[in-house]
C-alpha cells in the first residue's frame, strides 16, 4: 500500500533535508491540476501548455524579470543602519504583499472550485439553438461551490445556503448558471436582496455571529417577510449541512426561456443531480468539522479529485408550456420562491458534467473566477422573474469594485474559449492589445469590423416578448401564497429528516434574545405545519400559536427526501484503527479492497509513519477525526497508546472503559452517534460497548479485518444507518 495512491501528498517531488541550492525550474502541475486554457485576453489560443501562465525559469527575479542576489535582507546604510529608499526589491515586495488581497466577495466569499467537462447527450435540441447541448458535444468548464453569509475565513460546515456556478466555456461564448443548492430563493424581488443578506450577516455593532442564521436581526427578518419561510425549511432541512460539495443538488432558481432553431420557446428550469446521491451531515458532526477541519468541503473536494474519484452531476431540465401567464399547474413559474415538483414535471437529463482537475493557484482561479447569469448563448434567454432581473445587473455591477475596473474578463479564468472582438477599450488591467482606430460601428477605416452576426448565422437574439402594464411597485396576487410549498417540503421528510428540521428550528429561534421574533417565527410555522410549530414551540418554552392560513393539503413529493437509496460509493473516506496487535497483512488486503472501490482508507495508528507489510499510517490516534471518516473499521482492541492520558487528553470527551484508548474510543462514539458504517474485528467488541456502540445494530459489523471490506462498502452505498435512531414524529 504506497502512500502515493492517497490524495493530499503536497509535491510530487522528492523532499530533500538540507535546503536544495542547484538551480531548477518551477515545479510542474501534480496529475490532479490544471490551470486556466492559455488564451490571449481576446480569445486567441496560443498552442502552449497551461502550465506557461505560471512563473518561469529557475533564478529569482523581480517583476519585470532583473535577476536578484538575495531576498532576506533589506538593503540598509551598514548591517545595523536604516533601510534605503532605493531598496526597489523591498519595495516591490513589501507593496506587493500590502496588495495581494482584493476585496472578497460580499456572499459566496467562502468557496472551492474545480476545472471539468460538460458533455451533453442530444436530449435538449428539439428545445435550444444552444451548440454546447448539442449530441455529444464536449465543453470545458469550472465550477465554484461556496456558502453564502461567511466570511473567507469562516467554517465550511455551517448551516448556510451553498452556491453551484458553473461556467461552460462554449464556442460561443461563456455561459454561466449561477445557482445554489436550493431550488428556491428567500425574497421574490432582487430590490430585498441587500436587506435578506444585511439580516443575515453578523450583527454590525460587534460582527459576530459569523457564518451562521442563528440570531435576531435574521430571524427578525424572515419572520416579517414570510415569502422567505420556503428557502428557510430547506436551509433548517439536512439541505443546509450538506456531507461534501459532491453530494450537493444544485439549482439555477430561476425559470429560463429556451429556443430552438425553429424559433420555438419553451420555459424550463434547471438541475444538477450528483451521481453520489445528495447526502448530509448530522448537526453535531457539522459543529465537530468546523473545530477540528473548518476546511472540510474544500479538502474534501480536492482530495476526491485528487484520488481520481471525479464527481459527476447529470444536468437536467424542467420543461414547461411558454404560455401567456407562464404559470404551470396553479405555481406561478416568474416566483422564485416557488418550485415545481417533480412528480408534476419531471427532470429531464441533458447531459453531465464531470469535475476533473484541481485548480493550480486557488487565488488566480477560484478567487477570481466572476460569474453572470446575464452570460448567456444564442438559445438561452431570461424571464422576467424580479430576481434574476435584479441579479443580470448586479452581478455585472459587482465586478468593477472587487476585481478593479471593466476588465475583469480578461483575467486567464474568465477569459471565453472563443474569439473576442468587442470594441471595448481601455480601463484598469486591460491586456488586450487592440489593433485599428475605429472602436465604432459602423465604421469604414478598419473596413467596418467587427460586423454583427446575424441571427441565422449564430447571432444572439433576445426572445421578442409581449407585454402590456401599468408600472408600480407591487407583485402579482400569484405571489402571495408564502407557506404551502414549505408545508409540503415538511410533509415529503422521513420521521428522521423531519426531527432534524424541528431540532434547527428549535436551536436557531433559541439563539435569538428577543422573544417577540420567537414567537412571529412560531406563528409562520403555524401556517406551514400545525406538528412542527407545536414541537418548536415546546422546545422554546411557548405556546403555538392557531394557523391564521389554513390548509387541508395532504399531497407530497417524495424526491424532496434524501434518504432511502443506495449511492455510489467514490471517494468516501473510511477510518482503520490499527496498532501492534493488529494482523497488518489482513490490514493490507482489506485496504485494496476498498481502494478496489473507489474508497480511500486512511490507517490511523498510535503513530505515525511505516508499520509494517507495507502499511502506513495516515492519521494518529491524537490527529484523527470522526468527521473525516464516513465508516471505521477497528482492527484491534486500541489498548491505551503510550501517550493516552485519559484525566488530561483534550480529545477524550466521554466515559471510557479501563484498557481502552480514550481517543478511539472518543472517535467510536462520535461514529455511532452520527450513524456511520462501522466494522470490528471480534477481540474488539469490549471496546465497541465501552464506547456505546451497540454489535449488530444497523450498520455494525462484526468479523475478520481482511472480510470486514464488503460489508462496510455496502453500509456505505446507505450512506447512514438512519435506522440506528428511531424517531418519534
């Protein structure tokens, strides 16, 4: 088992002990890695590798290439004197750094991205002119998962809305859908967009709570605003912690206008479905994550692709009449607090989307990569939703302050994989070096170029479309149903994903100070389920209000659950707790079973390093965490290492029994908790009671370490054993 088979190895290169002195060129890519295609800021393809847009040669330079001595003393008046004005190198330097930050997104700050490839399957050309859903088509893109409200430094785990942006670099031109993993929105009108995200954001005399709904000013809000108590259930749902970016739904919101050749319109609205299956975490592993891993999605996403375990999405659509009110089955197709379910419209796959190659530099890339849902293609238009109208100019508008001036297309990440020749000038980074004198149309000193495209060679065309109004400032009575859709998400939960909706509900209105917004939130709870504002309610001392809109509604949509299939298994993570009484050979063949699988086994062991029959400990007794691991697998009866010392370990956070690790026994507890697979050899079923975990309950297995593999994988492919914990509801 070489280590090289797991991901995380920072170089590929061997690590010397003293400090290398031999001039080499910068290191190339690892096999997970690929940067921005190598294309002219107008859209021209060099012919060379990616790789050339890093730095260069083996000496150290400065900016402009001057080759320097030395880069850790200043240039001063003698060893002990002031440093000198002419210093240019320390200048440039200290500048530099002063400057390396921009300022970070104002939502989404906290993301992860990654390159991949869109292949569509043909299923969408009776409904698009658009060439990248064409049969078979290949195109290149990068997606970027985020949270909403924290800061770049916040926690990956918090319960918060995740963003899903991808940008399709098509031959005719970048398409960005911009969405979230939610399928509906808080507010219906972009108008509300900075009150919903002020409310949201840490208060602003102290700046805190961080990342996180749990306080007043957004409870406050939501509970005025009752439009927002569909996106809210979701956001308080299993939805709202999600496992890994890889196990995330993604949703464009909004309802978008397609047309095809024939000039014929149809409205749809978009899905990404992960071929994992969409998974969550438990609230206390959410929490756990955040200490021990604040990084956890991130990591989990590039170590995934890193272990050749690509994640994989198909791309689907909803499709609806284009009819004059644009309404389908009595839901109002321009609100984006509504969703359609798909019992009503079924998804209809498209193509699918593969992530593949990690980012090079996270700030080149991830950071600067700029998405807008007005980047459309010819066969793809907008509706007049009063969000995403809000968002076409936003999004836009964004751009100018956070990546400094007009140009921010031109950065290598957002630059289009087709030509350019858009007669835009000048302006802060502008790397383009425009030929001509007529930056005009129509023009005859440059021969009138560029000429327009018309629409039968390729033009976009944006859809004519009837109208007639009275302007005002007020929504269509369609919008004003605000609770019947959140009733029926309730109502489509398990027992178990129901408790846990009640359970953030109860927690979330507890961390407000002021129990009036308590009890308006309690009253919106009423009109979406009379159970679950009675069982809040409870859990906050008060008394639940009457429904003051009532409904006899009893339907359900059984897609809105998470739990009851079985998943693939790539790229899961399982735990192998092994010491000197473990049967390494057994150790060894049960992690080629699993790597067999498309699982990464990580051992953990009292210490680090070789230990034998080719086994290596990733993880120690004192590192590891339960969060990192979906399953694991005791291979010994984990006798207190040399270093376990219970009165005083930090990682021993419950009762233990004598002869017992505190720290395994602390990482078993916590996976019987969070009803995750977990497998153990027959001398270590004391240790399995000293932690409470229960032999042969759900997803518990007891045998032999080389045989323990199969059985593991297929608790896996459940995800949870949900059915540890029965629930009451």
């Amino acid at each position: 088992m070489s280590e090289k088979n797991l991901p995380g190895v920072p170089t590929t290169q061997p690590v010397s002990y003293d400090e290398p002195t031999t001039p080499t060129d910068p290191p190339k890519p690892k096999p997970d890695q690929a940067g921005p295609a190598n294309l002219s800021a107008t859209g021209a393809d060099y012919g060379a590798d990616p790789t050339t847009n890093a730095q260069q040669g083996p000496r150290l330079t400065t900016s402009v290439g001057i080759p320097l001595r030395n880069t850790d003393h200043s240039l001063t008046a003698g060893p002990r004197g002031p440093i000198l004005l002419q210093d240019q190198h320390f200048r440039e330097k200290i500048s530099h750094f002063d400057h390396e930050r921009i300022p970070e997104r104002v939502v989404h700050a906290r993301g992860a991205g990654a390159h991949g490839v869109f292949e569509a399957n043909g299923a969408a050309e009776k409904i698009t002119r658009a060439a990248f859903l064409k049969k078979g088509v290949q195109t290149p893109t990068f997606t970027r998962f985020s949270t909403v409200l924290g800061s770049r430094g916040s926690m990956d785990t918090a319960r918060d809305t995740r963003g899903f942006a991808t940008k399709f670099y098509t031959t005719e031109g970048n398409y960005d859908l911009v969405g979230n993993n939610i399928p509906v929105f808080f507010i219906q009108d972009a108008i509300k967009f900075p009150d919903v995200i002020h409310a949201g954001k840490p208060h602003p005399d102290r700046e805190i709570p961080q990342a996180q709904s749990a306080h007043d000013t957004f409870w406050d809000f939501v509970s005025l605003h009752t439009e927002a108590q569909h996106h809210t259930i979701w956001n308080m749902s299993d939805r709202g912690i999600p496992r890994s970016y890889r196990t995330m739904e993604g949703f464009g919101i909004h309802t978008f206008r397609l047309v095809n050749d024939a000039g014929e319109t149809t409205l749809v609205k978009f899905h990404w479905k992960p071929k994992l299956g969409v998974h969550s975490t438990t609230w206390e592993e959410a929490q756990i994550a955040g200490g021990t891993d604040p990084d956890f999605h991130r990591r989990d996403l590039a170590d995934a692709i890193e272990a050749g375990a690509h994640p994989q999405w198909d791309f689907g659509v909803q499709t609806f009449p284009d009819n004059e009110d644009q309404m389908f089955e009595g839901i109002d197709l321009l609100d984006p607090t509504k969703m359609v379910p798909e019992e009503l419209a079924p998804v209809q796959i498209i193509g699918t989307l593969t992530l593949n190659r990690n980012p090079i530099n996270y700030f080149a890339e991830t950071e600067q990569v700029m998405f807008n849902p007005a980047n459309l293609v010819p066969g793809i238009d907008v509706t007049y939703d009063p969000l995403l109208q809000g968002r076409l100019f936003s999004y836009q508008d964004t751009q100018l302050t956070r990546l400094g001036g007009p140009n921010f297309q031109q950065i290598p990440i957002n630059r289009p994989h087709a030509p350019v020749n858009d007669m835009l000038r000048d302006g802060f980074h502008q790397d383009g070096v425009h030929g001509g004198v007529a930056a005009y149309h129509p023009n005859s000193l440059d021969q009138n170029n560029p000429l327009p495209t018309p629409p039968e060679e390729g033009g976009y065309i944006e859809v004519p479309q009837r109208f007639e109004a009275v302007t005002d400032r007020k929504k269509a009575a369609t919008f004003d149903d605000h609770f019947s859709q959140a009733g029926l998400f309730f109502r489509s939960l398990t027992p178990v994903e129901q408790q846990h909706v009640i359970s953030a509900y109860t927690f979330e209105l507890s961390k407000c100070w002021d129990e009036t917004i308590r009890k308006r939130e309690l009253q919106a709870l009423a009109n979406v389920d009379t159970r679950l504002a009675t069982e809040v309610a409870t859990g906050l001392g008060l008394t639940a209000p009457s429904a003051t809109e009532s409904s006899d509604d009893t339907t359900t949509s059984p897609a809105l659950s998470q739990i009851g299939g079985e998943w693939p298994v790539d790229g899961r993570q399982v735990g192998i707790v092994v010491d000197s009484s473990s049967d390494l050979s057994a150790v060894s063949s049960l992690q080629s079973t699993l790597l067999a699988a498309g699982v990464v086994p990580l051992v953990v062991a009292p210490t680090a390093g070789q230990l034998g029959d080719g086994v290596v400990a990733n993880r120690t007794w004192a590192n590891a965490s339960s969060v990192e691991f979906d399953a694991v697998i005791l291979t010994t009866p984990a006798a207190p290492a040399p270093d376990a010392l219970t009165a005083r370990d930090a990682k021993a956070g419950q009762d233990t029994a004598p002869g017992v690790d505190p720290r395994v026994d602390k990482l078993l507890g916590e996976a019987w908790r969070h009803a995750k697979a977990i497998g153990a050899v027959p001398d270590a079923q004391a240790t399995l009671a000293a932690a409470g975990v229960e032999a042969g309950a759900p997803g518990v297995l007891v045998g032999a370490a080389g045989d323990l593999g199969t059985g593991v994988l297929a608790a896996l492919a459940k995800h949870r054993a949900w059915e540890r914990f029965p629930v009451a509801v």
